[in-house]
C-alpha cells in the first residue's frame, strides 16, 4: 500500500524515529545485505545500467543489488518516504523531489544553472554541498551517495510549429513531473505544464493529452518517444541530475570497508554511466533526424534570460543559501 505522506507530517515522523532509534541502536558487521532499489528508469536507462554492471558487482562480496526498474516497487516521488519508512533501501532521487522536504535544494532545480556534467560533479563534491547533504541525513535518514548525469534537458514535441522564444510555447501543454519545482521550471520556459507519470508520457503524446515533454536525448530514445513526436527543439535547459541515495541506517550498519566500497562502487557506477550518456548525447541528434524529426537550436539568449529572470522573482530563490549561486558559478 503507498501511503501519501505530507511535507509536514514526514519530516516530524522521520526525525521521531531517527531520535528514537540513534540511542539502541549500534553499527553491526553486515553480511549478505539485500539492498532493494526502486526507480521509474527502464532496465535499459543508463543510469540502470551502470547500477547493474558496475554497482552490483562490486559490491557483491557483502550485499546483493535487487533493483526494480519502471516504478515496479514504488510510485515515482514516493521512494524517498519509502526509505524513511524503512521499507525501501536505495533509489534515484531528484533535486526536485527532494525539494518538496528540504527547500534548499530548489537552487538545483533550477534552469541554466550547471553548466555541464563535469561542472555538476564538482559541485556534488565542493565543501559548500556538505551542510545540504548533512541536512538530508538528519531530516530524512537518507544518505547521498553520488550524483548522476542525466542529461541535457531538451524540449520533444508532438506538435510542428517551430519554437524560437519561450512566447511560442504559450498554451502548449508539457509534461512535467508533479512537484512544484519541475511545475515551475515548465511555466519558466513559457508552457502550461501539466503532471504526468514518466510510465504514462508515451500514451498521452500518443493520445494527444499533452502535446510535449522534456527529458534527455538518450531517455527520448530509450523511452522512444520519437514514435509519437515530430520535434526536438534543443533548449539546453537543464543539465539534469539524479542524486543515488540510500538508507542512512543500512548505510551505518556497514563496516568502515564496507562503506568505503560501496562509496566507490557508487562513483564509479555514476562515472560509467556519465561518459556512456554524454557518448549518447553526441551521436542521437542524427539519430532522432534519420527518424523523421526536426531537430535544431532555438534563441537560447531568449530562453536563459527568460528563465533566469522567473527563478530570481520567485519564492524557490528565498530559500537557497546565501551566496551559493556565486559559489557554483565560481567552479
């Protein structure tokens, strides 16, 4: 049964449970733990693959990888509660999911923001993340292991008038996931976002429920959502990442050279499927054209002025911390 937790009332029954719980409870030698994982990504995402061929085997000499791919375990947006419930071990998380329970990682959410991959995992490993990451573990019970490259965000449309500024993409339905955060990065851009789950965007494109959606070009091609498109339009919006998170707990419950394994397990899986998605990314723009769509660079000036200005108006920049924009632009 999923059980729809709010903001509020999460954060009071975790913290409850972190402050019951600290006291009794001591670090053991863990041996053969199942470490179960959910995500809304397919077996062939690569996020999924570097977590089945990189991940898992290195850590096999003391934890077995159960993963469930295509939300098969947990609804999208549910897992982190999931974890602090005890009831789920790992997932891939977003900074807009986290959002919705620590404001702070808003700043994360927000477009034309990172600069690239590399430039995003600098930030992950720079001295100003620890506070944010400490946050999550106390708030949550949830550790950061890594963070994950998914991609430049480009807008796919099932629609043919060509987009140059965000005042073409006024009335245009585009899915975005459900939180405030990813809502309001669709209404930055100039669309009407409308929520839809990842496993459900194939048929409302194909029905005509929405008349786009943002993701990545290798998720466009994984999901093959250039079968029920006619358009690529390359805004670059967001350089899109997914933090690997797992249970503080079970995280604690580890060996120091247990976690030290599963720490570089982790890297290493979010470094293998970065360069394999940046490959990708190099070579689908002639993929997604051999299959009949137009693919081409709007006014990106237009766009990142655009989008700047509506997160710098907005309530998301009152909660970021003080002085870390100029931090990560300093990277």
């Amino acid at each position: 049964m999923t059980i729809n937790l709010t903001r509020r009332a999460l954060l009071a029954g975790t913290t409850a449970l972190l402050l019951a719980t600290t006291m009794a409870w001591t670090p053991a030698l863990a041996e053969n733990v199942t470490l179960r994982l959910s995500s809304p990504a397919s077996a062939t995402d690569q996020r999924a693959v570097a977590l089945t061929e990189v991940f898992g085997p290195q850590i096999k000499d003391f934890a077995t990888f159960e993963p469930h791919w295509n939300a098969e375990l947990f609804k999208q947006g549910t897992e982190l509660e999931a974890i602090a419930r005890g009831n789920l071990d790992m997932a891939i998380t977003s900074a807009q999911e986290l959002a919705t329970l620590i404001p702070e990682f808003s700043i994360f959410t927000a477009g034309y923001l990172h600069r690239d991959a590399e430039h995003q995992k600098k930030v992950f490993a720079a001295d100003f993340m620890e506070p944010l990451k400490q946050k999550v573990e106390e708030t949550l019970g949830v550790k950061l292991l890594s963070v994950m490259y998914l991609g430049r965000r480009q807008l796919n449309l099932r629609t043919d008038n060509e987009v140059k500024t965000p005042a073409d993409l006024a009335g245009l339905k585009l899915r975005m996931p459900g939180t405030d955060a990813w809502q309001f990065l669709g209404k930055a851009l100039g669309a009407s976002p409308v929520p839809v789950a990842f496993t459900e965007v194939y048929t409302a494109l194909q029905t005509g429920a929405i008349d786009g959606q943002d993701n990545p070009l290798p998720t466009d091609k994984d999901a093959k959502f250039y079968e029920v498109t006619k358009q690529i339009v390359l805004t670059s919006h967001l350089v899109d990442l997914n933090y690997l998170a797992m249970s503080k707990k079970v995280f604690d419950s580890l060996t120091p050279d247990q976690q030290a394994a599963l720490q570089k397990a982790s890297d290493d899986a979010a470094e293998s499927g970065r360069q394999k998605q940046l490959a990708l990314e190099a070579e689908l723009e002639q993929f997604f054209k051999d299959q009949g769509l137009k693919v081409y660079t709007p006014d990106l000036e237009a766009f990142r002025t655009t989008v700047q200005k509506a997160y710098l108006e907005s309530e998301f920049s009152k909660s970021w911390p003080e002085g870390m924009v100029d931090k990560i632009n300093a990277l």
